[in-house]
C-alpha cells in the first residue's frame, strides 16, 4: 500500500510539471526513478494485451501490462493537473516571476542529478548533450501557432505533447504552447471539463504513446547513457524558456469573428538586484533546488535499503 501511495505521489509530481511550460514530467519519472518502468508498462499494450483481453484473462492481463503501477501513476497524474491547472491560473496571473523562478531550481537541480546517471562519459555522450541543448534552446525561441480547435489538430496536439510530456527536459505543455493550443486545452477545457477537447486530445496521446513508448525503450536498453546524455541537454537547454526575468510578446490574432490573443515569445533581461521581488524569487529558486536534492538523495538511500 505504501509502495501505491508513493507511485500516486511520483504521478501527481509528473501532472504537476506538464502543466508549467518549459518542465517536463519526464524529467520528474527520470528523477524519481521510475521513468524505464514507466515506459516498459506503456510498451506492454501489445498483441499479448490483446489476446489475454478477447480470452478474458483479465488477471494475466494486468499483471502483463502491470496495472497496479500504471493505475497508481495515473490517479496522480490526473489528480494533479486537475488541481493544479486551477492553482497555475492564478498565480501565473500574480506571481508570474515566483512560479519560474520556483522551476528554473527545480530543473537546474534536475540537469545535475540526471546527468549523474551517465555510468560512461564518452566523445558521443558529449555531442549528445549538446545536440540535446541545442534543440531544446532553439525550440524556446520558435513562434507559437494560432488556437486550432479542430478534431484532426486536436488528435495531433494529444499525440505530439503526450510524447513531449515522457520525454525529460521537453515539454508537453510547452509543445502546446507551440502549437498554439496551451490556452484551450490546459486551461479552458482542464478548468471548464470541456469534452469536445478533452476526448480528442486523450485519444491522440494513448495512440502517440503507444507506437512512441516502444521506439523510446529500445533506445534506452541500447544505447543507456547517449539517450541520459541527449536528455540532459534538452533538460539543460529548456532553462532558457523557464528563465524568470522575461516578458511576453503578445500578438492579436482572427479567429472566426473573434478577436484573441497569443503569446509570440518573450524578450530576456538580467535580474535587478536592486529589487526585493528579486532576492525572493532567488529564494524560491534556492527551494526548488533544495527540493529535487531532497527527492534524489532520499531515492537514493531507499534504494540501498
């Protein structure tokens, strides 16, 4: 029971962070040492899943596919965003420099602890890492698309940032953000429980994660620490969107006979230290750093137990 309830907790960590553009709740599976686990019972939806379905075995079933710890991860996974998309609209409306602030530690702390789980530094390792940052930093400066609520678009957002979202130091929601559609899906449809955007976008991520698990575990088992340095670098190089001194660009845009707003990227600036706001915000980015250092080393210790 204990164990479930722990998984509930690694679930809600990962919700949480997909709802903050620029975090990933990979990263959160990568750190709190589930992520291959993870991706193993996502691969499990298989032909074997199937037979054992039609036979009616349903207790072979769910062990084959081990829903015990997908359900646990699930139940969190929901649970957080369901809350915590709530929670993200108002204080990104009045504490938008304290929630980046509170990230950029969290994900710099990550960049340190994942990249401790390279076993062999080599020239490939190195190069990945930094094709990893390079991505990641070039995805932060691309333009966001216009607000796109059709069936097939919405099936490709579920697929594309479901994707994102396993993947440590990219960003389904962030990805979102990108294609123009953050707003309506994690706020608007999460917030208002709006069906015609919730059903689409979730049938779009099941089958993205299901062809996508499979190509990301034979990676894994292949090539270990190319694939932890390749993540590094994107988790390193997705700092530039969570740095907290930016501002937005917002641009007006058509749609049908309405008149809406997005964010089209963000102009940069150093901290001005002369500012109390800024001190607090180092503050909390001090905790964010506190925090993931606390998570890794009390994993760390149950796992010598």
């Amino acid at each position: 029971m204990i164990e479930y309830l722990l998984n509930v907790l690694k679930g809600a960590l990962m919700g949480a962070a997909n709802v903050i553009p620029g975090v990933s709740g990979g990263t959160m599976a990568l750190l709190t040492g589930i992520f291959e686990k993870l991706i193993n019972a996502i691969k499990s939806f298989d032909l074997t899943a199937i037979k054992l379905a039609c036979r009616f075995k349903f207790k072979e079933l769910f062990e084959h596919i081990d829903l015990k710890f997908l359900s646990a991860i699930g139940i969190g996974v929901i649970a957080s965003i369901l809350t915590v998309a709530r929670i993200l609209e108002y204080l990104f409306e009045h504490h938008a420099l304290y929630v980046w602030a509170f990230f950029f530690g969290l994900i710099l702390a990550s960049v340190y602890f994942v990249g401790k789980k390279i076993t062999r530094k080599s020239l490939s390792v190195f190069l990945l890492f930094a094709v990893g940052t390079a991505i990641a930093v070039g995805i932060a400066f691309l333009e966001p698309a216009a607000q796109n609520d059709s069936l097939p678009y919405l099936l490709l957002c579920g697929a594309v940032a479901m994707c994102s979202m396993i993947l440590p130091g990219l960003s389904g929601s962030f990805v979102l953000l990108l294609m123009g559609n953050y707003e309506l899906v994690m706020i608007d449809a999460v917030n208002t429980f709006n069906l015609k955007v919730i059903i689409p976008m979730g049938i779009g991520s099941v089958l993205g994660l299901a062809a996508f698990a499979r190509l990301l575990s034979w990676v894994f088992r292949k090539f270990h620490d190319q694939t932890i340095a390749l993540l590094t670098g994107f988790i390193f190089g997705s700092l530039t969107i969570l740095w907290p001194w930016k501002e937005a660009i917002i641009k007006a845009f058509q749609d049908g006979d309405e008149l809406k707003e997005k964010v089209a990227g963000y102009t940069y600036s150093l901290p001005d230290f002369s500012d109390t706001g800024t001190w607090t915000a180092l503050g909390i980015m001090l905790v964010g750093i506190i925090i993931i250092a606390v998570i890794e080393t009390t994993a760390g210790k149950i796992k010598t137990d």
